[in-house]
C-alpha cells in the first residue's frame, strides 16, 4: 500500500482533515482538466470542488490497492461530461496548451499554433477530444487514460489515433 492508500485508510478511520493532503496534491490537476474541457474558469473551479466533494463522499468504495488519481479523474472527468452536456457548451479556451503561469514567455507563433488547435479540437466528438487532453496535455499512460475513461487499453489508444488522424485531416484542409 502506498502513501496515499494510507492517508485514505486514515480518513475513513475519522481523520477527515487528512483530505486535505489529496486536495490540495490534486486540486491544480483537476481544475486544469476542467478548465480545458469547458473553457470556464468559474465552472471549472465549481466542477473541481463538487469532484473532490464527490470524491470524498465515495472515499469508503475506493479500492486502496488503486491509484487514487485516474479514479479521482475519472470522477471529475464524469462530472464534466455531464456539465458540457447540460450546457451544450463545448468550446475550448482559444490557448488550448498555454499555461501563462508556467510559461509566460510563450511566443506568438506558439500562441497562434495553439489557437489553431483548439479549434481543431473543437470538431472531435468529446470521447476523442477527452482521450487526447488526458495523454497529450495531461500526459497520462495509456493505462491511466483506459482507467479514467472506463474503457480498454486498445479502445484507449484507438481512441486518441483516430482524434489524431481527424486532427491531422483538418490541418491539411487549412
């Protein structure tokens, strides 16, 4: 059992304020995913609380002998899906892979390429789209993708080469 299996064991024996330590080792992680699916830093930030929220709430049905990261993704991934279908809303942010706190320096050719793509992404239906936020930008195994996404490794990976190759369509017509 690994660190985090152990602050779980130790949660659900009454010790609620060590939630705190996977809150606050996830909560970036979460809310970027959240951000670049729904392109809304307020929805994006309500979806990362109701996650761990829902989280914590299902905390006694995880298995610790788990990750705890792809079930917590998969959890808020969940909550997103059910978001962008409510709002019909499924625009991404025109900066797609910017991350100004981390890169403040990006240039404009970068910025412009990234625009493109965000656009590009757009057009994927959601199931492509979320396959290739979580391997390419989050950088998640193929493993942890099938895992965050209920499905096969194979469907995992036929999922973000066949994203790829829509995109790779598209970039040729441009």
């Amino acid at each position: 059992m690994d660190d985090e299996g152990q602050i779980i064991i130790s949660i659900l024996n009454g010790n609620k304020n060590d939630y705190a330590v996977l809150v606050n080792k996830y909560k970036t992680a979460i809310f970027n995913l959240a951000y670049r699916m729904t392109g809304d830093a307020c929805a994006s930030d309500d979806l990362a609380q109701e996650a761990f929220v829902k989280a914590y709430e299902s905390l006694a049905s995880f298995n610790i002998t788990k990750k705890f990261f792809p079930w917590l993704f998969t959890i808020a991934l969940n909550l997103i899906r059910t978001y962008l279908k409510k709002k019909k809303y499924l625009s991404f942010l025109p900066n797609f892979f910017k991350d100004d706190r981390q890169h403040p320096d990006l240039n404009l050719k970068i910025q412009e390429e990234s625009e493109i793509l965000a656009k590009l992404l757009q057009k994927l239906p959601i199931s492509d789209r979320e396959a290739i936020v979580l391997r390419f930008y989050d950088e998640l195994s193929f493993e942890d993708v099938s895992k965050i996404l209920n499905i096969s490794l194979s469907s995992a990976k036929m999922r973000v080469y066949r994203g790829l190759k829509k995109l790779r369509i598209f970039m040729e017509k441009i």
